[in-house]
C-alpha cells in the first residue's frame, strides 16, 4: 500500500488493548442504552433472539412462497378474518397463523 493510499485509509476506532484485555468468560461491559439486551444474560439474549425480526438469505424465497399461499387461499375463499383476531395483532402475523407458516410453528416443527 503506497504512503497516499494509506493515508486516505481511515484510522481503526477499535480499542485493541481493551480487545486484547478481554479474556474467555469475563462480563462483557454493558450499560442500559447500549443495546436491546444486556450480552452476560443468556435469558435475556435468547429472549431477544427468540423475537429478533432477522432478515434470512432466503427471505425472497420465503416472501415468495408465503405470497403464493395467500393468493392461493384467497382464491379459494378458505378463511375470514375477524376484528377479534385482528386485536392488538399485524394482519400479517393473523395471516401466517391462518395459512400456518407463523414462526412459532416453524420453531416447534423445526425442534421435533
């Protein structure tokens, strides 16, 4: 790397001495307002996770398939949604229920 490309090359914010400090199974340092949940509670992680909104690689698939069952179901006329089920629920979460692609059933058929 020639003087001028590194020079144009922005410095690392990384604190390595604080990086290199760290060693296996110390508590991360966490402060309320840092992120979503504190890292040294697997509870609170995996609870995060659990609901974390992750976009996948085969998100288009997913999207894809999800769309084609709707239409499919639609067309068919095989379900009604009521303002019952609607309350305090996305029309999207109600339809996934309905046409059972909804991610909790995805979780339990995914751990059998």
């Amino acid at each position: 790397m020639s003087k001028a490309e590194m020079d144009m090359t922005p410095a690392s914010e990384t604190d390595w001495d604080r990086v290199l400090a760290y060693k296996e199974g110390d508590a991360i340092a966490f402060e309320p307002g840092d992120g979503p949940y504190d890292p040294n509670n697997a509870q609170a992680a995996q609870a995060w996770l659990v609901n974390a909104n992750m976009i996948r690689k085969d998100h288009k698939e997913q999207l894809e398939s999800f769309e084609a069952d709707l239409i499919h179901a639609l067309q068919a006329n095989e379900f009604a949604i009521s303002s019952e089920e609607l309350n305090g629920r996305s029309l999207v979460t109600v339809l996934r229920k309905k046409l059972g692609t909804d991610r909790q059933t995805q979780k339990c058929s995914s751990k059998l």
